[in-house]
C-alpha cells in the first residue's frame, strides 16, 4: 500500500511516517516504478508499535531497540543463548510500559476529579451553557 493509505491506517501524517523512515525506524518494503513508498502489513504493524509507544515516553532510540529485539525474535535464525536476553529485553520494555500506563491512569483519574470538581460547582452556581 502506498504511504496514504498507511497514514490513514495508523492516523500518523505523512510526515511523521516520512521521519520515522529517515531515523531508520520503519522503511518501506518497496519503491514503485514511480519511486512511491510501498508498505506491507509487517510495515504497518512496526509503525503501530511506534505509535504506541510515543505517547509512553519511550524516545525513538528505545523504539528502535525494541523493534530490532522484535525482529531477531522474529527472524528464527536466532541462537538459544542471545534469544534470553532478546526475550529479557523485550520484557523490560513490557515493564516500563506497564509503569508508565500506572502513572498515566493516577494521572487522568486526577484530571477526571479536576473536571468534576469543576462541573458540582458550576452546577451549583448555575444552569449549564451547551
């Protein structure tokens, strides 16, 4: 699928998608004969971790680290030995995403408290706008 339609899948711009490729995070699998980017499924699902990891924290380096663990995992050609520091790897990242969605759950269940703390008090004072 051509860029477009891989922004349109994973609600990232065409310029992140382009940056992401510049750091060496995604690539497209192809060019077309007309030089247009051509991505597969395995790209899309590499931008979706990408994307899910931005908004925990993690910088494009941690990414970059994660999807190459990922992809050594993946490749079956991997040695019994490196593969448990791949799998120790990919299981430090699993906690440090499990920690930072802790701290962003404290965080909005206090933003849901600020909104509601808002809302009794101008329900108190008053009808509300629409």
């Amino acid at each position: 699928m051509q860029i477009g339609e891989v922004a349109a899948r994973t609600e990232l711009s065409l310029r992140t998608i382009r940056h992401y490729e510049e750091t060496g995070l995604v690539a497209p699998s192809a060019r077309s004969r007309g030089g247009f980017r051509l991505y597969t499924e395995a790209d899309v699902a590499r931008l979706m971790v990408v994307r899910r990891m931005k908004p925990l924290g993690f910088s494009l380096d941690e990414m970059r680290d994660l999807l190459e663990a990922v992809d050594h995992l993946d490749d079956g050609r991997t040695p019994p030995g490196e593969r448990g520091e791949l799998l120790e790897r990919v299981r430090a990242y699993e906690r440090s995403a499990s920690e930072q969605v802790a701290r962003l759950r404290v965080q909005l269940a206090r933003a849901e408290e600020f909104a509601l703390t808002l809302r009794s008090r101008l329900d108190r004072d008053g009808p509300r706008e629409e």
